[in-house]
C-alpha cells in the first residue's frame, strides 16, 4: 500500500493564519503544472512498485486548478504507478471556488472525497482569518457538494478564535451537525511564525489567541462529537463509522507515500526526503547536470528516530502504541524502554494504558506532544 501527495502552492488569496506554503498568485501555474507532470515521472520507481491506495491534492487551494488541469494529473498517474481500482482521491478546497459545474466535474473525474475549508460559520471569524469566503459560502457549500454526488466530505474548523465565544463555538458545531457530513477535521487557532496574523497580534493590530478558550472549546467538541456519534480517531479528526481519511491514517501508521510539488514530503519506510518551499527554486532543482532528479533534503531514519516518529505518530490517535508490534517489529528493547517511561505518566493518570497498548483519553489529547516527548529515546 502507498499514498501520493500532490502540493498545490497557488491562493487566490494569503490567509492570515496560515503558515503553510502557499502563493496568492497564479502566474506561474502553467509552469509549474508542467515540473509537476516531470517530477511524478522522473520519481516514479520512489514507491517501489508499491500499490497506490490514497490521492490528495493539498494546498495552497487545490480547487483553483481546472477540472482539465486535474484530469491530465490523474491520467499520468495512472499510467506511472499501480493505482488500485477505487483509491480514495481526496481534494482540498475553499467554498467559495466551488460551483455545480465544478463538482460534477470532479465526480466524473473519479474524485471520491472533498475537504472544505470552512473554518467557521460566521463572518466576523472569517473576517478575522482573513477568508475570502463568507457565513453564506460556508453554508451553502456542502449541500452544493452532496448535490453533485459527494458523499464523502470533510470540512475544517477552527477553534479557540478571539472572536467567537463559547455560545458561538457551541452554534459553530450545531451548523456542521445540522449539516451532516461525515468528517470533521478542527485545529486550535495556532500562530505559525510566518504567519501575518502573528505579526498583527505582535503589533497589537489585531486580538489576541487565549489558550483558555482552545481549551474550553476543544473539550466542547470532543464531548459534542461524541454524543452525536463520531469517532475521535486522531487528536484533530473526527468521523462517522467508516468515514476515516484513509490517506491521513496511512501517514499515523507509517504507510509509504511519494510527496510532489514544493514542500511536499515523502516517506518510503526508512527515509524521508522533502522539496524546497519555493516554486522557482523546486523548478530549477527538478533535473541535475546528468538529467536525474535532485533530492533537495532526505534523511534515513535511524532505529532510535523510527521509535520516536511511531511514538508521536500513533500517541495522537484512537489506536495508541502497540507494545506487541513494537517489540516484534523494533526490538525488545524499545519496547522495554516504551514500558519503563509510560510507567510514571500512567500513575500520574497523563497516560492510560489497557493490556498491551498505551493510549490518550480525549482529556490527555491535549498534551500528547509533551506526554511523547517523555516516552522519546
């Protein structure tokens, strides 16, 4: 089994919170769609033959790319790996870039599943995130989307915002309930350094975060998403039974994927590698002198860093840390060492554990990154 990862880098806009790599601009798309194309090609041996289970187009705005541009990528994916028969093809997309035309198109195309990047049900959230779309977009997108044949769609929401309130958070989670879609994915309002909100709220241009109201808004939703019968399978990711994101789920189990486009990264099992963030850069680094591809950054991962990676990854979902795998799998003695460092943490009620797998409750969910770091070689 195998991921591939495709990173759109274009905006039609900079979001204010968003720290990852994106450009508002489209001016070099065609270009870049053509390193694209040459990249999937000259990397093509990266999965070994391995069967291509999960496609994501992530961003940047996946959507701003024309029905066409994605079917031409498609095409050549499936004519460079063994793609099984029905993978999971997941899109990004914000609101206000989707229309019934673009659906459809989409659906013909074989996409089967759809993010949206909601963020919230309220303007002055939105304004504050610097969205482009508004309460009304928010709102009239999904039933767009369940109308041109998705079934299978995931929205984003943002909690913890200096301008919600524990009353509208509760609203925020009525919209999307009320809405029915089978997947939720919500992140704590988090400023990223590079992040224009970051440098607004440091001016004093802007709110500030209070890590009170993540608190108190994460607490709400696990508890609300609960009742209304969603599994929490992963700290941020929320579903209806069979509704996971297979693709986010193959990276927590360390399944191999092949990352394409700038920024994106890769990971074949022991090594990971990872292009350049910037489209100029990642285009001129696409051939060496000899006409084979530059690696821009790889590194394998030794023993020690594979414990570590299967730790943080799987302390963050559902399934927790298997001590009969990783004894099997790594050795006794990451698994006796796994042992010895939970053995505090589950007296001081930071860990639970149950016969031989460690795991967080919704309650714990929030420290996982500092209860995995004591469990760390």
């Amino acid at each position: 089994m195998a991921g591939i990862y495709i990173h759109i880098p274009f905006c039609l806009s900079k979001c204010a919170y968003c720290g990852f790599y994106s450009i508002p601009s489209q001016k070099r798309k065609a270009k870049f769609l053509e390193s694209l194309r040459r990249e999937m090609v000259s990397r093509k041996d990266y999965l070994h033959g391995e069967t291509v289970e999960t496609i994501y187009f992530g961003g940047g705005t996946p959507s701003i790319l024309k029905v066409e541009e994605i079917e031409n990528l498609l095409d050549l994916i499936k004519e460079q790996y063994d793609v099984e028969a029905d993978p999971e093809i997941t899109l990004e997309a914000n609101p206000d870039t989707l229309s019934m035309a673009y659906l459809q198109g989409l659906r013909n195309l074989g996409v089967n599943r759809l993010s949206i990047g909601i963020q919230s049900f309220f303007d002055e959230d939105l304004r504050y995130l610097s969205r482009r779309h508004d309460a009304g977009h928010a709102r009239q997108c999904v039933p767009l989307a369940k109308d041109a044949g998705f079934d299978n769609i995931s929205i984003d929401l943002i909690y913890g915002l200096p301008t919600s309130n524990a009353d509208q958070w509760n609203r925020n989670l009525d919209a999307f309930f009320e809405l029915e879609v089978p997947h939720l994915s919500a992140y704590a309002l988090t400023l990223e350094p590079n992040a224009i909100l970051t440098k607004q709220i440091e001016m004093g241009k802007t709110l500030p975060v209070n890590e009170e109201d993540a608190v108190r808004d994460y607490e709400v939703l696990c508890r609300r998403a609960a009742d209304n019968g969603y599994l929490h399978y992963e700290i941020s990711n929320f579903c209806q039974p069979g509704k996971r994101s297979k693709h986010n789920s193959n990276y927590w189990f360390g399944i191999p994927y092949a990352g394409f486009g700038p920024s994106a990264h890769s990971f074949d099992g022991t090594s990971r590698q990872w292009s350049i963030s910037s489209v100029e850069k990642w285009e001129g680094r696409q051939k060496s002198e000899d006409g084979s591809r530059k690696v821009v950054e790889m590194e394998t991962l030794t023993p020690e860093q594979q414990y570590d990676e299967y730790v943080m990854l799987r302390l963050r979902t559902l399934w927790g840390i298997d001590l009969k795998y990783m004894k099997r799998e790594m050795g006794e003695r990451f698994a006796d060492y796994c042992e010895r460092q939970a053995e505090p943490l589950i007296a001081q009620g930071r860990l639970s554990r149950t016969r031989e797998f460690l795991y967080l409750t919704d309650a714990q969910m929030l420290f996982a990154d500092g209860i995995a770091e004591e469990l760390f070689w």
